[in-house]
C-alpha cells in the first residue's frame, strides 16, 4: 500500500528561498512568514497523508455507484469530506466576506498540491467547487454571490463545470442544450452534458451546476453560447433548500481511473436556471473557471508524479536485487537495494528533477496570478496567460512519464493493482484530456497566446531568461552548470518562435504541426528558469552558512541532472518544428 | 467498441518488397510465396478480427476468476480457444514431426501479430505454450519431447514458465524453490512461484509447468539453478493423464491489464518435477523460452500500437470537431473531422509510421532467428543476440507510449472504458515490465551484448548500414530524405557504443548510466534503416510500374515523416548519454 508524504521542506524551500513571498509587494504576501507557512503546511500535510491517503485506494476499488438516482461515493468519503469542510481548507484562498480565509492563491497552490497528490479523486469535489464559486465571484450578481458563495465557500454545496456534450468537447459551438428565457427572468434549461466531474454524489446538502446553453435565436456558434446556475434543489429567497429541481444523472462513467470520482452523465429537462453574466458571453465566464482549472490540472500532473516518485523512492531503497557493478554495498544481505543500479537512479532522477522543477514552476505561476489579481498588474496577468498552456499541457505529459516510470520502478509489483502504483498511473492519464486535451493546449499556445498584445508576453518571458542570465554570468557555480543551458535552450524556444513567425503567415500548418513540440520545448525552458533559480537560492544559503547543507547540495545536484539530462531535449524539439507541415500533411485523408 | 483489421497488405509488403522472402537461400523459405503467405495471413486475419478480437473487451471486463480452487476464463475463450486449435494456428511454426506445420519463425511472426493485436490477453496462452514447447525441443530428452510435445504443439495442454519469486525478480540467484532428487530420477518441487502467466485455466487437458528450482547442495546463485518439467496432471507412459500433481493456484493477482489472462501465484508442495536439460543449468534452457519471449514481447508492443492506431484513425475520420485553419473541408457538416487538423495529423503519423517500421524490424528480425537456426549462420545469431533487447525493450516503451496517443485522439472517450482505447494502453503496459523488465534488456544490451564476441555483431550492424548507404548514394529518392538522416543516426549510435568503450572501463557507470538511452537510440537507427529500406522498395515498385501508386507512395510519404520527425531523437539520446555518470550518480542514497 503506498503513502504519502507532504513536501512541506520543499515547499518551504520555494515559497521563501527563492520566491521570497514574505519581502514581496503583493498584498497579503507580508503575512506568509515562513513560520506561518510552515504551520499551515504542516496542518494540511497531516490531514492529507493521514486522513486522504488511506483513502486513495478505497476510492479505487469501490468507486462510486448509482443506487435509485442517487451517487454512493466510496466508504469514509464523506467522513473525509466534513473533516477538510471543519478545518476550513475548502475556503483557504476564497474571501473572508463569503467565509473564506482570504489567503493569497499561492498558498491555495502549495495547500492544493498536497490534496492532490494524496487523493486527486476526493480532492476534485471541492476542486471543482472552487471553480464554480471563481466564476459567480467574478460574474455574479451581488444577489448570487450572496446566495451561494458562503455555502460553496465552506463546501456545504459543492459545483460542477457542465461543458461537452455528447457530440461536442472541444467544439463547444455545436452544443444543443438551450435556455428557454421564463417571464420571472429565470430560464428552462434542457439537453445532456456529459463527462460532469463531481456531477452527483452523497457528500453535500447541495450542488450548484454551473451550464454551457444556447438561449434561442441567439447568435450562432460559439457566441450564442450563455453561463447558468442550475442547483440540484432550488434556493429559497432565505437560503433554505425548496423543490428538487429538473436534473438527474442519466449514469456514472466507468473510466480508467479517478474511480473515486463520480463522472456523470447529466441530463437537464426544463431544470430551473439562472443566467450568469451577460447572455451569449458564457464562454467569458467559463474561462475564468477553465484558465484557474488548467493550472489545477498541471498541478495534478506534478502532485501524482510526486507521490508515485515518493514510493518509486522508497521501494528502491528497501527492494534486494542485483548487486553494485562497482562494488557490493550491503554485504550482509542476499543482494543491494535498486537504488545502487544506475539505470534505476537515472529513473528516480527524471522523477525528483521533474517534481521539484514543476512545483516551483506551479508556485510561480500562482505568484503571478496573485500579482495580477491583487496588484492589478497586466504584465503579469499577460505572463500567466501565456504560460497556462504550457503549466497544463507539459506537467501532465510528463508527469504521467513519471508515473509510469515510477511504476517501472516496482517491476511486475507496478503491474499488480495491490500494490498501488498502477492507479497513480491511472489517475494521472486523466490531466492529459480534461480541461481541454493537451494537443487543444498547444493550440492555444501557439494559434493564440503567443501573438496576443502583439507577442510581448513572450518577450518580456525571453527578457527575464536573459536578464537573469547576465546577472549571474560572474557566479561559477552557476555559469557552466545552469546558465550555459538554460541560454541555449532559451535560444532554442526564441529560434522556433522565430521559424512560428517567418512560416505561419505562408501556411498556418508550419506552425500548428510544431505546436505540440513547441508546448514541451517551452515547458523545459521554464522548468530550465526554475531550476537555475533555484540554484541560485540553494547557493546563496550555503555561502551564507546554512546548517542544512545537504539539503541545498542535494537541489543543486538534482538542478544539474535536469539541465544536463532533460533540458537538452529543447534541441529535438526545435528539430521536429523545423522540419514544419510538409511530412505531417503530406498523405490525404484516405490514404493513412 | 474498437475493432481489428488484420494489415494482410502491409505484411505482405515487408515480407515480398522488403525481404523478398521466396527468393531467400534460408530452407523453408521458397514455399514461401506471395499467394501462398496471402492465403494464410487472410484467414489468421478473418480468426483474429472476427473471433478474438470481439473478445477482447469482454476478457478485460471478466476477467479470470478462481472458484474452488479452479481458474475460470471469460466467456467465449475456452470456444474460441477451440478454433485457434482446429485450424492448426498454435503448431504453425512447430515441427511437423510433434504435429506442427513446420512453417518458418517468420511466418509465425506475421500471423502472432494479429494474433496478439486483437487479443494479446487471450493470446498469451498459446504463446506460453509456444515458448516452454520451444525449451523442451532444445533441451528435453527424446522421451521429454515424444511425451510433451506434441499435446503442447496442439495445445490440447498449455505450459508456463515458473521464474519470479515474492523475493526475487530480475536477481533469480536468490531463489529458495527447492528441488529434492528421488531414487525414480524424478524431484520433489517445494516453493512459490509468482507472476505465472497462463499459470491456471480451463481450456486444456493438462497444464506443463516449466519451473526453476535450487537442487540442494548445488553451486550457490544463479549457477545453481535448474529447469524442472511439472505437470499439472501427471502423464502415464502410455501418454493418459494420472494423478493430481502438488501444484496449485494460491490466487489470481488483479492487475492494469491482460484481465483475461489468470496471472496465478503457483504453490509447488512436494510436486514431481523432472529435470529438463542438465542440472544447474537451467538459465541456459530458460533462455531458449526467454529470448523467443522477448521478441515476442516486442511484438504486443508494436501489435497494440497497431491496433490502438486503427481505431484512433477510425475516430479522427469520424468525429467532427472545429474547422481546417486552412479552409472547410466538411461544408455540409457542422464541422471538420479531426484528421484536418495539424497536430491529430502528428500524433497519427507518429503512430503509423512506428507501427510500419515496428512490423519490418520485427520480421527482419525473425529472418534473422530462421537463418541462425536453418543455416548455422554464427552471424545471423550473433545479430538478433544484440538486437534482442532493443526488440524488446524499444518496441514495448514506443508501443506503450503509441497507444497513448491513440487515446489521446479521442479526447475524453479515451477514458472512458466503453470505448476500449483505455484497454490497449493497460494491456501494453505489461509488456515494458514482463519477460525482464525494460531497464533490464538496456543492461543486458550495454553490459553484455554490446561487448559479446569482441564486439563483432554491433560492428556487422554498422557495416550493413554503411553499405546500404554506399550502394543507394546515387538514388536521389533515398539521398536526401533517407540516407543522410540514417547516416546521422547511425554516426550518434557510434559515437555513443565510442563514449561507452573510452569511459566505461574507468567507470562502469558511465557506461550503465547511458543505457536505456542507447536502447533507445539502437532502436531508433534500426527503424530508420528499415525505413530506408522500405523506401528503397517502394521506390523499386513505383518505377517498375506497380498499379498500387497510392500504396507505394504512402509508404514513402510515412518514412519520410519518421526520418524528419522521429529519428532526430538520436541526438538528444547521444546528448544524456555524453552526460556520463556523475548528475546520475551524485546523490547519495539518503539524500533523495
């Protein structure tokens, strides 16, 4: 059975060595003293490994089951549920005007991680919930947010994204539901929507859905499309629960994973639904939801990656078998553990390096959301933007590589579902799909957020490499190790950027055939930043004397196998985008 | 539900244009002629996609199931089962002298991979079978072979092969099954024995257990143990089944995939056993099952990419999603099919020209196993020696990640298990971990392959690449899109087996640390010269006047897409292997 740890040191390392929160001129950021952070850290660590750990494989093996219309979500779900509800972990970054704790998001972000990492399918209920409550926070009425935001702040309700349709997941402009308008301002909405994550289940009073309609004689496509509040059971004008109102769940998915999760199949016929936002922009309001769930998505790709790592770890460590070529290290026993194989480190090395990047990455990323939200600051919110795709689309391909290879790791244990390194495996598959697919990522990437504002996001990412670069050429313990690579890569990422540019405007392909390879080869380039950074932090607290020394060798030894064994994959990137659309269109559709 | 098209053309294609089979000097092969090899592949094609593959989905669903102490397959097998063994399928390759066809290994190959693409679970029981008949033909005794074998080449019985303990996987020195000797000259098996494939069922009389144990008092590790012949039921010398062997089914492990195959833990309590080959060497007899199961491992990797491929392209075709960027191509549909789009185009032709160049190295390489076995030819097995883990080990983690893809195309029905593509990628998961798992075939390629017979087959590999390059130089068909890609890649493979020879000796781990790597990279420059080849053929074809132009210039246009876009990986495996040991090496154990 495997266990979790929570990372709360690593977290630490990020959040004050190198992103320095407490000296940061984001407001609230004064109040995220280390000592602060870590207690929160260390609140959530227990609950997480004690608490929704055990409960991983449970959810696997029992799933949740549809008995008389109602979901059954698996054995101490619930149990689970009311004890993150009590200690207010559900409202942790939420305002404290609707009950929330008003921390910034970036604590929302280190907090998430180890809800995901220890149970992503228990920790999508309230995942969820939190984005519906973003997306009333942003475009709701005073009236709704009063209505609904304190009881889906503490999750007494929890919500749901109600998007694709049977025929319809990327393409939302096909969708049919429709949204008949009623003389009391209310609409009738009726149609399937399909894939609903957390769409029904025994753990809450409540559940407020929040739907994708068209409203009749709207605009066609994408732009008749409009956001509702659908409740599972109405709302009286005093809050209190009235009629059960028009939605069922037609089934419950069987998946590859997640089992703990109920994905349902909704069915809406003449539900009672309130407009959120103005009519026909829904899309808007959707995306406030989708961009905060994209970036929750990535990090559930680093969060499986770290608890499958951390068991891959320990397994290496306590498995005999085979002995060191270089000579016995466990003389006393039938054999050495795999650690001392290098083919079974360079696995463990992939993993740690690719964690430990991506969570300062994520942690990043939520710095800039918060600076962009709380300082109002457009260059940042620009950054963040741009960056969504690639935190989306290149953490969860690679961080299910990683649960694959941590998998790897056990041998035919991995393979053996008692074992639990199977389900890391498939609970990580779903990052890759939900929240638009990662190849919809790449498209975004390149077909949109690169030339937004006339490409200066992506400029004023390339300024930041290369003023940090020069900043810190005169550090040897830098120079050769981070800052030579990171230059090339950077080079590598600007120079595809450049071929994007000079080949997109003759043929749209050139540049969409690479969009995938250019999502990876700017993901690296990050995790490349990151990993120098942090460097630079880990140095400076061994020249300033720490007494963890290990600790900050170890980051700089694990920062110098990805920039020498990882990075370099930018170079097959830019390779593969070179070669441009000629071979990747050259058969017709019959002919494959 | 996915369905399964036997690729009779394509097989055609690599056994007549690229190999030219009939016209080879190995005995056997004459017969081989292309009206011939068309008539068996169309029925083994008409048995795998009508009969086994419908079973496919309702063995993962099923799966096996242990009653009273007696292993229960899924519905429809055991009639099946029945069909694979009236039409002669299981004894295709195998003597004629025990029943067999006495066909070539390659035919066998070419009929295993449908066999394997439709229902690899299913498929697993006469593989087995195959592989222990294969040991007891080499190493049994006249008596061995007149008893066993010809119920197994029929397979009205099944064999396993007994290895992996709870305690010792890869390190199978460390084995404590014992074999006690009798006064008879038979032994008395005590142990258990986990991961038995095939190891209990219901569809065969009797069930040969080839099982390695320790005869007390021999040599210590792995130069102690021995293959032992045990019988579920054991045989009366008039060949009619006696008594109740101690062996039995202590459970049936629940895993990812291969639901339909019983994966059993086998108790051996006092079981007669009788010593196959001579004592103490029983790796040796093992290896003849354990190198013919490795290829054939290779095979399920590029056979459920296959498959997994057919249905993604089937989806793409077929569901209509946004628009062509470069202009409609669906006006009377509410939009496109996905096959327009850039990056669906990507991931399919990633996946189609693996699965292309996959089935030419895999049959190459059973050309290779007839001329080693049906000519003496020394060179000819000195090669598939080598090329045997990169079979293995590279076609299984490109197999893996191609059924990835494939599920990747359908978006969210990818993940749903109705839709069957889950399935591909949890049956192809088994096979990076069974029959030595992936990391393991890398160190049994650089740590011994590499260096056997003083390097001589890896220098035969080099030259046959060089000289192929040499003789074509002046076809401007192959020059430019073929040849000089190839001689890249096959310069990196040098440079890199270089790096291993300079500075392995100083330090093994310079060599180890870079092996999966240059697994990687071996397998690489193998398909593209398979391309290359292809290439050639195709080119031969077309200027002869083929009436199939569409055909041969698909193929052209698939390997020019695996040259550009695949093969440049060469450089990025030279790049981490350049790396050495030292980032890979740095940490010590504790400090993880």
């Amino acid at each position: 059975m495997p266990s979790y740890t929570a990372p709360v040191k690593d977290l630490q390392f990020v959040l004050h060595d190198l992103l320095k929160v407490s000296e940061s001129d984001i407001p609230g950021y004064a109040e995220l003293e280390a000592d602060f952070t870590s207690a929160v850290l260390e609140e959530a660590g227990k609950l997480t490994s004690e608490v929704l750990a055990p409960l991983n494989a449970v959810g696997d093996v029992e799933g949740c089951k549809l008995e008389n219309g109602v979901v059954r979500t698996p054995a101490g779900f619930k149990a689970a549920f009311d004890q993150v509800r009590e200690g207010g972990w559900t409202g942790l970054d939420m305002p404290e005007q609707y009950g929330g704790q008003g921390m910034p998001y970036v604590m929302g972000t280190a907090v998430g991680e180890m809800f995901s990492a220890s149970n992503q399918a228990f920790t999508m209920y309230q995942g969820l919930t939190h984005g519906a409550a973003s997306a009333i926070l942003a475009h709701g009425s005073d009236a709704q947010k009063d209505m609904y935001l304190p009881k889906m702040v503490s999750c007494e309700w929890t919500g749901t994204m109600n998007l694709t349709e049977p025929h319809c997941g990327t393409d939302l402009g096909m969708m049919r539901t429709k949204a008949v308008p009623q003389d009391d301002g209310s609409y009738r909405i009726s149609g399937q929507k399909i894939f609903i994550s957390a769409g029904d289940h025994d753990m809450a009073d409540n559940i407020i859905h929040l739907v994708l309609a068209k409203i009749p004689g709207g605009p066609e496509g994408i732009k008749g499309v409009s956001l509702f509040i659908v409740p599972k059971f109405l709302v009286n004008a005093d809050g209190s629960l009235g009629a059960r109102n028009g939605v069922s769940v037609g089934k419950i998915e069987e998946k590859m994973g997640i089992h703990g999760n109920s994905t349902c199949v909704m069915n809406y016929d003449e539900a009672t639904g309130y407009l959120l936002g103005e009519a026909h922009k829904g899309m808007r309001a959707m995306f406030t939801m989708m961009n905060e769930a994209r970036i929750g998505v990535g990090m559930q790709g680093m969060a499986q990656a770290d608890v499958a790592f951390q068991n891959a770890l320990a397994y290496a460590k306590d498995r005999l078998q085979g002995r060191d070529v270089t000579g016995v290290k466990n003389p006393d026993g039938p054999a050495d553990p795999l650690i001392v194989h290098p083919d079974i480190r360079r696995s463990l090395m992939d993993q740690k390096s690719f964690v430990e990047g991506a969570r300062a990455f994520m942690l990043w990323g939520a710095l800039l959301i918060d600076r962009a939200h709380r300082n109002n600051d457009a260059a940042a919110d620009g950054l963040i933007s741009l960056m969504t795709p690639v935190i989306k689309g290149f953490l969860t391909d690679e961080g299910y590589d990683m649960t694959v290879k941590a998998q790897q790791v056990y041998g035919g244990h991995g393979y053996i579902e008692e074992w639990g390194m199977s389900q890391f495996t498939r609970d990580a598959r779903i990052a890759m799909i939900y929240e638009g697919a990662n190849g919809v990522q790449a498209l975004d990437l390149v077909g949109r957020k690169l030339a937004t504002d006339g490409g200066k996001h992506a400029m004023a990412f390339f300024e930041m490499v290369k003023t940090f670069i020069k900043e810190n050429e005169g550090n040897e313990v830098l120079k050769a190790d981070f800052l030579d690579p990171l230059k090339a890569a950077s080079k590598d990422l600007q120079t595809a950027m450049m071929y994007f540019m000079q080949n997109g405007m003759k043929n749209p392909n050139n540049a969409l055939s690479g969009s995938y390879d250019f999502m990876h080869l700017f993901g690296h380039v990050c995790l490349g930043l990151m990993w120098a950074q942090m460097a630079k932090a880990a140095d400076e607290a061994l020249q300033a004397g720490t007494e963890d020394v290990t600790f900050y060798q170890t980051k700089l030894a694990t920062g110098r196998y990805y920039m020498a064994r990882r990075l370099p994959a930018t170079a097959l990137h830019l390779a593969r985008i070179h070669s441009g659309a000629e071979t990747v269109m050259a058969l017709e559709a019959a002919n494959f």
